[in-house]
C-alpha cells in the first residue's frame, strides 16, 4: 500500500489512480474530506494546481459514461493552519441518489449507526467472523483534463459467476432444434425443463436487482422458432410485448446466441392505425434514441445498433431486430465460458438500471402510448392552426427542428406575422414554459440579460440567468427564452456570454447538452449559486427580429451560431379556420424529444446506412458551396457542417410535416441553406457579385454561371411575381431568395439576405 490515511488509501501500481475513498456516511451526505497526504495527489491531477484557501473549483466526475457536477473546496478555517480540502457533490442530489442507489448495503447500514449529532464519518463494522471484505470503495482516476476525475464504485458483494450458465445455453443451442421437430410440446420434455433449471439458477445469484423478474418462453401451444429468457424490471415493464428488457434470443438454426437490450415490439407493431412498416420505423427511430444513454457498454464488447440476425423469416421475429438497442453476439462453437457470459449479463444489468435511475421521466413514458415525433408535429401544426394562427406547415416544423438541433434560434419578417407568438403557442401546446424579454435600445453589455453587482457588491441576477435557475427546477419541461426584438441593441454586446456558452456546451447529467456557467466574475459567497448556473439541456434562446432603419444588423458571429427562419410569405386571403377541425393537443412531451443526438457529427452514434447516405449528401451539397464562396472568405467551417448535417438528420423524423399548406414537399437541405448560408452574403463588391451569379446557377441547375444566365432567370422571376419557390430549380427556395439578393444589388448597388 503506497498511503492510507483513514478511509482514504492508494495501492501501489494502479495506473492514474488518484486515492480510494471507503465509503462511508460523509459520502452519502456531502461527499468526502480529503486527507492532507492526498493534497498532492489531486494537484497532480490537476494540472500541479493547488488550491488557495477559500478558494473552490468546479469539478466534473465521469461515471459509467454520464458526467456529473461536485466542488474541490479548499475550506478557509479560522485558527487552522492547515489546508482543509474536501471533494463536494452536495448540490447533486442525481450522484447522491445513484451512490445510495449502487452502495445499498453500507448506506443501510451507516444510516442505522447514525443520529443527527453523529459525526459525518461512520464507517459500517466489518464482520469479523468472515474473511469477505464487505466494504465498498470509490476510485478516483486523473484524465487528460484538470479537474476532471474519472470514479469507479467497488461494490459488496464482488461479483461472482453464474456456474453452470455456459452448460446450459449449449444444451438449448445443441438440442432445441430436434426437441422443435422431434418431440411433442409439454412441460415434461427435457428442453422445457432446461429452462426452467436456468430461470432457478439465475434466480439465485445475488447480484440480481430485486426489481428484476426472470421470465423465458419456448412457446405456446407449439414450440417458438426463437426462444428467448427475459430479464424484466418491474419499474420498466412487467411483459416482453412493451418496454425495454434485457434478453437472451437464441437464433432459430441455434448457432448463435444474442444477450440483447430490446425494447417490446408488440405494442409498437400493433398499434391501431399503423402499418407493421411504420411500426418497425418507430422502434428504430427510438432504439437509435435510446441507445445514446448506453455508449459505455461499447467499452465491454456490445454493439450499438440493431444489426442482429436471428435467421428467421417470421415477421414478428424480424421485429426484434428493429426493436433492438445494444447486443453481444455468441456463437455456438465459441461459446464464452461461465465467468465471462456472467459478466457481460451483469455489465447489461449495471447499465439497465442506470438508464432507470437517471430517466425517471422517460420510464414514466413508457407506460403510456408511445410518443411518435412525426404524429406530434402533425398534431401541432393542427393545434395551432385551429386556434386561428397562420403558420405554413413546414414553417413549424422548421421551427421545432432547429431548436431540436441548436437552442439559438432567429425568427425574421416582417411585423404581424407572429414572430412572437409561435415560440408561446408552441410552449403552450407541447407544455414547455415560453418567457419573453423585451429587448431595449441602451443595452451595451449583459446587465439586463444575466445581472450585476451593485455597489455593495450585492449580485442582482437578471431575468435570462433567473429563468436558466427555473428550467434547471424543472427538467421535465422545455423552457424557451424570447428576446423580442432582438437587434434593437447590439446582439454581440449585451448577450457575448450567452452566444459564447452555447458554443461551450457538454452532455449533461440527465441528457442533452448543459452550456458552461454564464456568470465568470467571482462573486459573495451569498451569490455563490449564480456562479455555477448555466443553460440547462432543456431551454432555449429564440430570436425576434426585424430588418429595418432603426435597428442593427448581425455579425456573422451571431449568425453562425444561429438557425434563422424566415416568417415572410404572407396569404392574406387565409383567415377562416377549418369548420371540421377540433384538436386538442396540450399533452407535455417528453424532455427527451427536444434532445438532439448529438451536436457533433463526430459524435453521432451508430448510424444506419440511410443516415451516412444523408450526411454525404450534405457535405457533398456544401463542399460546392464552399468552392463557390471561397473567395469571399465566406465559406462554411465544421460547426456550420455538422448542423446542417443534424438539421437534415433531425427533420428526417417529421419528414411528413415539411410541406406546404397545398402540400407541396419542401426540401429541409433547402432550408437550411437558407437559414445557414446566405444570411452571410452581404455587400456590393464585385466579389459578391460574382457569388451570387455563381449560387444562383448553382442552386438553379448545378451548371455554370453567367451574367446574362442570371439576368434572364432573374427575370422570369420577376414576372412570375417574385415567388418565394423559383420553380424547377435544384433548390427552390434558395435560388429564388438568390433571385431577391440579385436584385437588390442591381437596383441598389448592395445586397444582403435581409430586407
């Protein structure tokens, strides 16, 4: 042993390890205070940083894949000379939940040994009758980042295997096809009884949670093609038709065999109104959604995508390959022996009921009617145009998939065409929260947007950060910010913070992407709180603006880090609601919903052959566009890349939503040019000149540009009436906004996307 200290010790030769913590009260209750002998310890992995006395640090810890926020404080005691350094995570009631939730055993048992004036030391007495160290330890490892430590949890009792597991899956694998073909179908064959052998002898082990019922089914009536044994938590699903479960599937010619995370396909598949087709579609969409809650188990051989095959041609069969989440595959003659298969079942344990503690919410949603994105937005778009709004279809879902992709959003247009108003209906009709700041003239920095320091020093904290503290109480709910009339003031002085920080965003503990802390000035130890507040995963920032004298214009640091929408075609003629049309739509939907699957492409998971094909269009689309905008020095970085990209990815999922009112479709890469690209064209010099007669060819018909080309489509658009849809042309919308842009040069000698 290198050091022991108390509860705190490091073992000679464990690469990276900073100290072991032994748990005990402290842990429950606050987290740990940390021997001085360790001081060094964590300033090495800190960067040789130690701390000054007073001083805290915001700290992040890394557990099975999921981040969670603590505190390295170096307490300032009075009379103590010595450091007094403590690692905190009291703030986190998620991590303290999970440690109480993974250390059951000494939690009960310090929780007895204790009063309310015990010392927050209590360390549970080991049986000295037995050899078994029945105490339970965190590991605390360096990373590559400073203040980042990576914890492990040694839990009682150690793991032990599952003896006889291995001779018992190759006595189905081996006999189940004859006993299939050969004998009767009754609970006396030697095949029925195999399994039922397995079902009590994994009933016994003792790192089961309580909460897991075994089930397994050779069929009914005759013998199933695919057998299976089910492992099924009460708190998730009592039956294999709906849910998500852990599962044995042995193939139906019994070489291989899957342990699989799956979700029930019955309930999908058979829901009324829907093809087994759309079915299969909406276990796949949801597996792809789940399975971003389980990206550790890659580092324990699982697979994460649904690339099984069970070699059957049943179509209920066929639906488990859809419905599933992560596997590892065995095959018959390789069959791992018992320590092994044990533990890849107890890792898939581990993980199960990690995504059931941390999804709370999202278990609750699994007992309802399953919640379908594209029938959602159609419901919305319904909602509101019953309430006598005028929206266009696409623009909607143009809307909710933006915010799905980036939580800053601009609305533009002209005045009275309810730039406002759709982030509230929107709120209202899916149970978000929509609060709306006017923006002020005088604004010249972020006072009024997150806060102050008066002349006490008192921190007067302003209505964004107060309503980042709300959403952050309310995880469940979508929480929108609007800035009306945004460009009133100079985005870029009084919201740098914000637009900084939402470029500085990192998955959360509950899902999504948290930003960094908006406030970085130290302040009173009062208003320590507002230090550490940031842009939960569940809010957003939405825009209002309008282009006109008494306003500014953005810099393309605003839009870059922006989705703009246009709100500009105007139908006057539309101003009955549809007699027949009654919906009601204010159901909340579910957090995750809003969640992108990522915010990197580097970081998108497991993507189907469709979505690569998706994501090579559209580097393709841009890579042109660069070649085109390259002389400007206007082209599109990798941030702008990997939006478009999720953007498309996003609106994939609501694809029926993205039409007209006459339901024509509207291409969302078309969009996203518009919203992405041009917003950044703007000026008169021949350069920009020469990129917008290249665009428009371009976006036109993908051939060569010339000077008289344009003049004779601009034209044409011209007497068709200055359409919004240039018709023909490889991207419609684009090039006919291409059309305005031209124009306004001609006539005016500048241009921009802008009015």
């Amino acid at each position: 042993m290198a050091k022991q200290v108390r509860s705190w010790s490091k073992p000679d030769n464990v690469p990276g390890l900073i100290g072991r913590k032994r748990v005990d009260l402290s842990v429950f209750r606050y987290g740990s205070h940390i021997p001085i002998p360790f001081h060094e310890d964590f300033a090495a992995a800190n960067g040789g940083i130690l701390l000054e006395r007073g001083e805290t640090r915001d700290i992040v810890l890394l557990l099975d894949g999921q981040e969670y926020n603590a505190r390295l404080v170096n307490v300032d005691r009075n009379n103590v000379e010595a450091d007094t350094l403590q690692i905190r995570w009291d703030n986190n009631q998620l991590l303290k939940k999970l440690l109480e939730q993974r250390f059951t055993r000494t939690f009960q048992r310090v929780s007895q040994a204790s009063t309310d004036t015990n010392d927050e030391d209590i360390i549970p007495e080991e049986n000295d009758s037995s050899d078994v160290d029945i105490s339970e330890y965190i590991d605390f490892y360096q990373t590559d980042t400073p203040f980042t430590y990576r914890m492990e949890l040694i839990t009682a009792p150690l793991f032990s295997p599952i003896v006889g597991l291995r001779d018992y899956l190759l006595e189905i694998m081996q006999g189940y096809v004859y006993a299939r073909t050969n004998q009767l179908f009754a609970r006396e064959a030697s095949m029925w009884n195999t399994f039922a052998r397995i079902d009590n002898m994994v009933n016994q082990i003792d790192w089961l949670p309580p909460t897991v019922e075994v089930k397994w089914s050779v069929g009914k009536g005759n013998w199933a093609r695919v057998p299976w044994i089910a492992f099924l938590d009460s708190r998730l699903t009592d039956t294999t038709q709906k849910g998500i479960y852990i599962a044995y599937l042995f193939r139906e010619d019994m070489q291989g065999l899957y342990l699989a995370l799956i979700q029930g396909v019955t309930d999908v598949v058979t829901q009324p109104g829907i093809t087994q087709a759309e079915g299969r579609q909406l276990l796949r969409q949801r597996a792809e959604s789940l399975r971003n809650n389980f990206g550790e188990l890659k580092e324990h051989g699982f697979e994460l995508d649904n690339n099984i095959n069970l070699h059957s041609n049943s179509s209920f069969v066929i639906n488990y390959q859809y419905g599933t989440i992560v596997y590892r595959y065995y095959l018959q003659e390789d069959l791992q022996y018992d320590e092994a298969l044990s533990k890849d079942l107890y890792q898939l344990l581990q993980a199960y009921q990690n995504y059931i503690f941390t999804n709370e919410s999202a278990v609750e949603d699994l007992h309802t009617t399953p919640f379908v994105m594209e029938e959602k937005v159609t419901e919305l778009i319904q909602w509101i145009s019953s309430r006598g709004y005028i929206y266009e279809p696409w623009q909607i879902a143009a809307y909710v998939t933006a915010l799905k992709t980036k939580p800053f959003v601009i609305l533009a247009g002209v005045s009275g065409t309810g730039k406002s108003k759709l982030p509230y209906l929107v709120g209202q009709a899916t149970g978000g929260v929509t609060n709306l700041l006017p923006v002020r003239p005088d604004w010249t920095d972020s006072s009024e947007v997150l806060g102050y320091c008066d002349i006490q020093g008192k921190f007067r904290p302003a209505p964004v950060l107060k309503w980042a503290q709300e959403a952050e109480s309310q995880p469940d709910k979508h929480h929108v910010c609007v800035m009306d009339e945004m460009n009133l003031a100079r985005v870029e002085h009084y919201f740098a913070e914000v637009l900084s920080q939402i470029e500085n965003r990192r998955k959360g503990d509950h899902g999504g992407y948290v930003s960094g802390n908006l406030i970085s000035q130290s302040l009173l130890e009062e208003d320590k709180e507002w230090e550490h507040q940031a842009i939960p995963a569940n809010m957003a920032i939405v825009g209002t603006v309008n282009m006109d004298e008494s306003t500014y214009g953005f810099s393309r640091k605003v839009l870059d880090r922006a989705f703009t929408i246009e709100l500009s075609e105007i139908n006057l003629a539309r101003w009955q609601t549809e007699e027949e049309l009654n919906v009601t739509n204010t159901d909340l939907w579910p957090i995750k919903a809003w969640y992108p699957r990522a915010i990197k492409l580097s970081e998108f998971e497991s993507p189907t052959e469709e979505e690569v094909q998706i994501i090579e269009r559209v580097i393709e689309v841009l890579t042109g566009i660069n070649s085109i905008l390259q002389p400007a020095q206007l082209q599109l970085g990798y941030r702008s890349r990997d939006e478009i990209a999720l953007f498309v990815l996003h609106a994939r999922e609501i694809e029926s939503s993205f039409v007209t009112q006459s339901g024509e479709k509207v291409d969302p890469m078309d969009l996203a040019i518009l919203m992405k690209v041009l917003p950044r064209i703007m000026g008169g010099s021949s350069t920009i000149r020469q990129i917008l007669m290249d665009l428009l060819a371009w976006a036109k018909h993908g051939g060569p540009s010339s000077e008289s080309d344009t003049e004779e489509i601009v034209n044409q658009w011209i007497d068709e009436k200055r359409p919004a849809v240039l018709r023909g042309a490889s991207f419609p919308r684009t090039a006919a906004r291409l059309c305005l842009m031209w124009d306004r040069l001609t006539n005016e000698g500048f241009t921009s996307f802008w009015m």
